[in-house]
C-alpha cells in the first residue's frame, strides 16, 4: 500500500470515528440535559414544599462586600474536599453527594449574635452553631471569615441540604428555628437571616 493509500485509509478511520463520536454526543447530550431539566423541576419542587419562614432575609450572593452602609448582613460560604484532597468552593445551589464533606464559614461586618442550622429535603434539621442543642444564640466574631470548628457530612436524605444562618444585635432564643426552617413558624423578631442550599445529586 503506497503512502498516500495509507493516508486517505488513515483520514478515512478518523473520519469515522469523528462521526461515531459526534452521534454518540448526539445522544448523551440531550439526555443530560433532560436530566438535568428533571432535577431542577424537583428541585424546584422540593423547596416549594419547604418555603422559607416569614421574616427579613436577605440574599447569599456569590461575592460579599460588607458595607458601612449596610453592616446588618450575614453571609455563608461552604467548601468541600474533594477525593483528590483539594479544597473547592460551592456556589449557592450546587450539586453534592452522600458522604461529601462540606465546611461551613460566615462573615459578618460586626460582633453579633446568631445560629447557623441546616434542613434537608426529609426535614431534618442539624444544629450546627450552637452545636446539637437549641439555646442562647452564639457570640459571632467578626473575622473576615469565620470557620465552624468542623465540617458537616452529608447524608442521603433526597432533594437539597439548604443552610441558614440567624443573626441579630442582640442575644436571642433559639428554640424556635427548627420550626421556622420547617416553614410553621417565623423567625424570631428583630433577627435577619440568609440561606446557602446544595442540592443532593
């Protein structure tokens, strides 16, 4: 076989694996997008079932810049690790497992009072500050970056884990949080709270 039979045989295969490799794109991508579609759909559904209770909320946004204007605002950030040993950061709604280890921090711009709980799509909730019991609410410090002394693994409880921080000026009971993060009862008065949701592959 000359060169250029060889050549145009090559060109041949590649072209031929090129077309199978582009209809196999052709099928997985639209299944993954539709997959996709599905699970915000019960995403979407899930947190309609679990409405955040009435009180001042303000929202969790990707970058936080605490102004002197506004210094009444907390903000959470979570971070997991991942097999490989790095350390990255989640957006707000971001895709998580089962068995993943997640960090949680805060920021606030001054000495406040607060509880940081979480909710999962089943409706249990976990105390993570003050840990494991309702009570007093914490003193926060006012580090640029908060970190809670340890990381929180997640469990298979279907649909999202959603995050909420409360904070206030001044000390507040606690004791009713569970109850306003299962939407029967409000936040406590002259708090503000912000939520940061992973949503459960």
């Amino acid at each position: 076989m000359t060169s250029i039979a060889r050549s145009v045989v090559a060109r041949g295969f590649a072209l031929l694996a090129f077309v199978g490799w582009a209809a196999t794109l052709a099928t997985v991508v639209p299944a993954t997008a539709a997959r996709l579609r599905r699970r915000v759909a019960e995403l979407a559904a899930t947190l309609a079932a679990h409405r955040l209770p009435p009180g001042r909320w303000v929202p969790n946004e990707a970058r936080c810049v605490l102004e002197a204007g506004d210094p009444f605002r907390p903000h959470l950030r979570m971070y997991r690790k991942t097999p490989t040993g790095v350390v990255e950061r989640l957006h707000n709604g971001a895709f998580a497992r089962a068995g993943d280890r997640v960090q949680v921090t805060y920021t606030v711009s001054e000495v406040r009072f607060g509880a940081v709980l979480s909710i999962d799509g089943g409706g249990a909730v976990t105390w993570h500050l003050p840990p494991e019991r309702p009570g007093p609410a914490a003193r926060l410090g006012s580090a640029a970056e908060a970190t809670l002394p340890w990381a929180f693994e997640l469990d298979d409880a279907p649909g999202f884990e959603r995050f909420v921080m409360v904070v206030a000026d001044a000390p507040f009971d606690t004791s009713s949080l569970p109850a306003a993060l299962r939407g029967t009862a409000a936040l406590p008065p002259g708090t503000v709270a912000t939520s940061f949701v992973l949503t459960k592959d």
